[in-house]
C-alpha cells in the first residue's frame, strides 16, 4: 500500500493501460482517472519502483520510530503536546 502511494505521491503515470473502461463497472463510486492510474499501471520505469519503493521505506521507518518513541505516561503525553523534551518517561 505505501509503494502505491509513493507512485501517486511522485505523480508517476500508467503506461499502456488497456481496458480502462472496465475500472467504471467494478468501481463506481470511485473516480475512474484514478482508479486507471492506481491499477492501469502495467509497464513501470526501474526509477519509477526504487522511487516508489524508497519512499515506502522511509515512511514505513518514520511510522516505526514514532511508535517506539511515544510516551507511555500521562506526563509524558503532556509534555510531548506541548513540545517538551522529557526526560524519563514513567
């Protein structure tokens, strides 16, 4: 899923997709340009995946961090809203 949205966030586009037209009986509630630019792609650039692929990463690593460095303590959660650097986190 984040390698998708590396794809939609580096604004890479669908080369050769055939039989869009297909996109708007299945899914008709969502917007057919971007349901053809999500699954139409059929042919991608190799920059295209290590871009894609690169950003996947680093969010998926920043979402890690952040999990593992969330304070745990009532005070911890305080002082982390107001911008401050705690400590030790009880």
């Amino acid at each position: 899923m984040l390698h998708e949205i590396g794809h939609l966030l580096f604004n890479h586009h669908a080369v050769g997709a055939k039989d869009t037209h297909m996109f708007g009986d299945l899914l008709p509630d969502l917007d057919a340009s971007l349901v053809t630019g999500l699954l139409g792609r059929t042919d991608y650039t190799t920059r295209q995946e290590r871009e894609a692929e690169m950003l996947a990463s680093l969010i998926r690593t920043s979402a890690d961090d952040a999990a593992q460095n969330r304070p745990r303590s009532v005070a911890g959660k305080l002082a982390a809203s107001l911008g401050i650097e705690a400590s030790a986190d009880e």
